[in-house]
C-alpha cells in the first residue's frame, strides 16, 4: 500500500502545476495517483495438477477459499485478495455475480460451467499491504492449455510461486515454465509441498535446489506442509506452525513481493515528479538567466528557440524514434508470424509422421489429441515469451532514440496475451468409415464367394465337382486378401481424414493466435507512441514557456528587475524544493 508520504507528494506536485498553468504535466500525475491508488501486488500460485497450490494459498491467508478435492481440479483462476469483511464474486464476460465464500467450490472447479475468473476478499494482515494471491488452474507445464493461459498472465504479475509436492523431484516440463517465467515476471519462487507426507522431502528439495542451479534458474526453494500450517493455526500451536516451514514463505513474500513492489511505486512516483519539477523549473531558470545577464539574452533566445524547434521535430511522424517504432512493430509482426508458423508446421510434421506409423488412427485417437494439444500450446506459448521479449527490446531502442534529443526512460510496456489461450476450439475426431464384424464378413463373403467360384470353375476341367476342397481354400483365401485389402483402405482414408482434420486445427490455431500476437504487439505499440508522443508534448511546452520568459526578460525594465529576480528565485525554491522531496522519497 503507498505510503502517505508518497501520496502527499503527488498532491503538492498536483498542486503545483495548477498554480503554474501546467495541466498537460498534471496528466502524468494524475495516472501515478491512480497507480498508487491501486496497491494490488498480483502473486501468481503456479503448478502442475494436484500439487498442492490450493490449499497452499488456503494456508497462507489461514481460510479454506480455494476448492481442494482429490478427485476434481481447479478450473478457473481465483484471486485473494485484502477486504474488511469476507466475499466472493464470479466474473463473466460482461458480469459480476456476488456470491457466498461458502460456494465458491461449485464454480471454480473442472465438470462446471466456469466463469472467467473468481474474486475473494478476506481481512487478513498478510493482505493488508496489496498482497493479491492467485490461485490458477494446474499448468502441466509448457504444453498445455492452462499453461499458455498462465503463462499470457505472467507480465502482469508482480511475482510466480512455482509449486511442487515432495513425491518426486523437478520434471522436465516444470524446468521450462520456470525458465519462460524468469523471462516474463521479475520475482520467482519454488514451493515444495506436502512435507509432512513424504519423509524423504529433504532429498526431493536438494535435488530441486541442484536442477534450478544447472537450469540456471534463480529462485529461491521453499518446503512447506499446508496440513501442518493450517493445524498449528487452529490450535494456536507456535511449533506445528515452525514445523509447517511457512515463516521464510511468509518473509519472502512480505520482504521481496510487496515491499520491492512499494520500492518500485516509490521510485517511480519520485522520477515522476521529479520529471515534472524539472520541467516547472526551466521556464524560471530561463527567465532568471535573462533578467541576470541582459548581454547574453539574445544567446539564450536562441539557444532555447534551437531546442524547442528539437522538441517539435519529436512530434513528427518522420522523427527517428517513431520510424524504429513504426519499422520495429512491421518487423516484429512479420517475426512473430513466422516463428508462429514455422513452430507449428514442425508440429504438424510430427503428428503426420505418428499418424502413418499408426496401425489404426481411430485406436490411438485420445492420446493422439492429447499430445497434439500439447504439442500446440508449448509452441503457442514459447512463440508468446519471444513475442514480450521482443517487444521489450523494441522499447528500449525506441527510447535510446528518443533520448538522442530527449532524456527519456522506457516505459513499462504492459504484454497483455490474456486471450492466448481458450481461443480455438479443440481438435475435432474424423467421423471416419465404419469397419465392423459385419462389414468384414460382409466383405470376406463377396471375396470368397469370387474365389470359390473362379477356381471351382476351372476344377470342373479335370472332373471335380465345383465345390471341392481346392476351390473353398480359394474362397477363404481370396476372402481373407480382400478383407484385409479393405481394411488397408479405411485404414489409408482415415489416416487422410486425420490429417486434414490436424492442418484444419493448425490452421485455426495459426489464425486465432497470430490474430491475437497482432493485437498485443498493437497495443504495446500505441503504449509506445502515446508514451513518448506526451514526453514530446510536454517537452516542447516546457521549452516554449522557456522562451516566452527569456523574452519577456529582455523587456523588463532595469527598475523591475530587481523585484523579478527576488521573485523568480523564491518560485524557483520551491519547485526544487518539490524536487528534493521527490529525491528523498
């Protein structure tokens, strides 16, 4: 939560450019009073299926708000965050339905129509400081439809808890996510569950200690026991409660989420208002060096007129920072589309490969579309963190171009791949050719009938009768190929039907996500512009401004410049005097 004097220091800085006529730099505080306004630190509870997160984040905030059940898995995200009285709201599409705390296991949980997300507030001190626990659905790691959808959410979390029960060490799968994690959020932690029902829990965490060091992951590795938390909690029992493991859990989220949060809005609120300051502070100085030193007004006029002309060029379409961007965006569009394609045209190679080398396509269908969906999702998601990744990149050459004119800071591009996943539908099982007991004997029937009758025909010659031992092992023969011939055939079409129906799922998917990786580099886009568009704005105003009082200097009389001068340096005070506050914050 921001701090008074955080909040106090926008209001003075508000104050400021009201008395000075500077509503355009009033914008820029006013979007940090709302920032602060909202203290929600988002802490992302991740994992594999039935790890334990649940009722990991029912021990945290000491309440059971999140569903657990063997038999049943958490199906849409639920956030928890501080209220002063608990509540429940499911959100939809276009609604916000109120619901009792008590009933939010038969909404948030697999079988159930879901809504998009549910929302829980509880008066808990953990929370008090903006902590917001998210409690996602399982992930299976990179390849799975959860798993793109956390992952689209990353960037918009201020820090991941990675957990994993203590049956086995690290998978292979969790490693990714970690490693694709570290790229997309700043802060991430490993939570090792289920202590208390593995004895050997002490081994599992060395060996994940050891993999997280040779994946080059650096996270620190929590082990804790819910059971054990939740019991001391109940029974107010201080050693169940160290035995649990949660105090370092508890810290790490206290020391290195929420205040490196509140350390974050502080810096940024004092950059802010330290930009603002400096840009109240420029018309004074201007008009204070004029009033000083009459021979050199001319010089400064000029000087400033120079860099106002600097500044206006800025706002050009043609300046070189929005060419990077614009050439940046076309770019990293056409990148992004063909990574997309070329990932995917590399799943759709294997799945034909594993189609041909099928006896039957219809026998394997349910694993095959299983693997299939996994295969589409960790491309889609790896194609994803390359996506953020980039546009990072592209923010910050966009600022050292701006900055060849204007001191300027990369702005926080927000990646917002919310719709990643959940967009297409899920692969669709070929109808497919019939091939039963009854076609089969249907057909064995006609081929060996043509059988019987072809070689008993040419048995007459030699004075047997048409049906003869010979001519029925001809039948059953000819019976046997022509089933199995058949059989080839469905087979062969089904194994086309198959794979048309993979390149019309491919093709779904390439069009909905890259539809949707168009969109977000779009919007990261106009963050961009209009970020550096209002720096430009507010710059050649400052510089304007400059020059109209440097002006204004050189036409006051030598008998009022005494008082202009005293008058200047006393506004002149206190806007440093606003600048030193915003240092010191």
């Amino acid at each position: 939560m921001a701090s008074p004097a955080t909040t106090e220091l926008v209001d003075l800085a508000l104050t400021a450019t009201t008395a000075y006529g500077r509503p355009d730099l009033g914008a820029r505080l006013e979007a940090a009073k709302a920032r602060l306004a909202d203290p929600g630190v988002r802490v992302l509870v991740v994992g594999e299926f039935k790890q334990g997160k649940s009722k990991l984040v029912n021990a945290l905030v000491n309440a059971s708000v999140c569903p657990v059940d063997d038999d049943i898995a958490t199906a849409v995200p639920t956030e928890v965050r501080f209220g002063e009285a608990p509540s429940a709201v499911l959100v939809g599409e276009h609604e916000r339905t109120p619901i009792a705390v008590e009933q939010l296991g038969e909404h948030v949980v697999e079988g159930l129509e879901n809504p998009l997300r549910a929302e829980v507030t509880l008066p808990r001190k953990l929370l008090a400081g903006g902590l917001v626990l998210v409690d996602t659905p399982g992930v299976g790691g990179l390849g799975s439809a959860h798993g793109a959808a956390t992952m689209a959410a990353l960037p918009l979390a201020d820090a991941v808890l990675l957990v994993s029960d203590a049956a086995q060490e690290y998978t292979a799968p969790e490693l990714d996510f970690l490693r694709a994690a570290m790229e997309l959020c700043p802060t991430v932690g490993a939570v090792v569950t289920k202590t208390d029902l593995y004895p050997h829990w002490r081994r599992i965490a060395d060996l994940d200690r050891e993999h997280l060091r040779r994946a080059g992951v650096e996270a620190e590795l929590f082990p804790v026991s819910s059971d054990l938390r939740l019991a001391g909690a109940a029974q107010n029992d201080a050693e169940l409660l160290a035995e649990s493991g949660f105090a370092p859990l508890v810290g790490f989220l206290l020391r290195k989420v929420v205040a490196r949060a509140e350390d974050l809005d502080r810096r940024s609120t004092s950059q802010d208002v330290r930009a603002v300051a400096e840009q109240l502070a420029a018309g004074f100085t201007a008009e204070l060096a004029a009033l000083r030193d009459p021979a050199g007004a001319e010089a400064l006029v000029a000087e400033l007129t120079s860099a106002k002309e600097r500044a206006d060029e800025l706002r050009q379409r043609s300046a070189r920072w929005q060419i990077t961007l614009n050439d940046g965006v076309a770019d990293l569009i056409s990148d992004i589309e063909y990574d997309l394609r070329d990932r995917l045209r590399a799943v759709t190679r294997e799945a034909e490969q594993l189609l041909d080398d099928a006896a039957d396509p219809n026998t394997i269908w349910d694993q095959f579309a299983e693997w299939l969906h996994q295969q589409v999702s960790q491309a889609t998601s790896a194609n994803y963190v390359w996506t953020a990744q980039r546009a990072r990149w592209l923010a910050e050459q966009v600022a050292d171009h701006f900055s060849e004119a204007a001191d300027a800071a990369v702005p926080d591009i927000t990646i917002d791949g919310s719709r990643l996943a959940g967009s297409v539908d899920p692969l669709e099982k070929p109808e497919g050719e019939r091939f039963g007991v009854g076609q089969r004997l249907f057909i064995g029937m006609r081929g060996g009938y043509g059988g019987v009758l072809m070689i008993g025909l040419a048995t007459t010659f030699v004075g047997m009768a048409l049906l003869n031992p010979v001519s029925l092992a001809a039948g059953l023969l000819f019976g046997g190929k022509t089933v199995r011939d058949e059989y080839r055939r469905v087979r062969d079409r089904r194994r086309a039907e198959a794979k048309t129906a993979v390149r019309r799922h491919i093709d779904e998917v390439v069009f909905q996500v890259g539809k949707d990786s168009r969109d977000t580099l779009r919007r990261a886009q106009r963050q961009l512009r209009d970020h550096f568009t209002v720096l430009a704005e507010e710059l050649s105003r400052s510089l304007a401004t400059s020059v109209a009082a440097a002006q204004s200097a050189v036409a006051t009389e030598s008998s009022q410049r005494t008082k202009r001068i005293a008058d200047l340096e006393a506004e002149l005070g206190r806007v440093q005097s606003l600048a030193k506050k915003a240092e010191a914050l």
